[in-house]
C-alpha cells in the first residue's frame, strides 16, 4: 500500500547507515521519492531523517504517466501528473523496462 513502506523499512535502513564506516554523499533507495501519490514516498522520509541527498528509484509506477523511452540505454521521457513533472521514466539498458527516478531530498531531477 503506497504510504506505508517507509514505515516498515526506514527503521532498519537507518540503522544500517548508523553503522557505515563512511558518511556517502548520496543515497539511492528502492522506492519512491516526490513520484508518490502523497509526493512523500521512502526516498523522501530517508533523506530527511539522514540529512542527505536521496533519489527514489522504483520498479513501477505509483501515480502520474509518461511517454515510452526510447530503446537506448538512458533515453527517459518525464513523469507527469497534473501538468507537474514529479519524476522521469528512465531506461537504464537497452530493450529493458524503465526504472522511475524521483527526487527524495536535497537535489533536484535535473542535477547530474
């Protein structure tokens, strides 16, 4: 059910990262960010609590639409809903499925 995962999973993710020997400059997370229905997906809770950048990176799609990428390894086309851009369809290999990327904390979609 969209909302709750980060309930269950940030606990033991943060207490895995107070574990770290390294202070990383950014998290990746298997989950939603802005691209939520409550535009609070796990990406976004985690950078909050960890105080550090954090991009949202999912399997599949919880809200909003998007044209077909292209074939190529990083052609996206963007995630909209409502007229607002909340993520980008990205495809990470050639003839796979897109991943969809959303901003969790402390960066911005079109950062590289």
């Amino acid at each position: 059910m969209p909302g709750l995962l980060s309930f269950r999973e940030a606990p033991l993710t943060l207490a895995a990262c107070r574990k770290l020997a390294i202070t990383p400059g950014l998290f990746l997370v298997d989950g939603h960010g802005y691209a939520h229905p409550r535009r609070m997906g796990i990406a976004c809770h985690l950078g909050l609590l960890l105080d550090t950048p954090t991009i949202g990176c999912a399997k599949s799609l919880l809200i909003g639409t998007h044209e077909t990428p292209g074939d190529l390894a990083g052609d996206w086309k963007p995630i909209m809903d409502n007229g607002e851009v909340i993520g980008a369809a990205v495809r990470t290999r050639s003839g796979v499925r897109p991943v969809y990327v959303s901003v969790g904390n402390k960066i911005s979609l079109e950062q590289r």
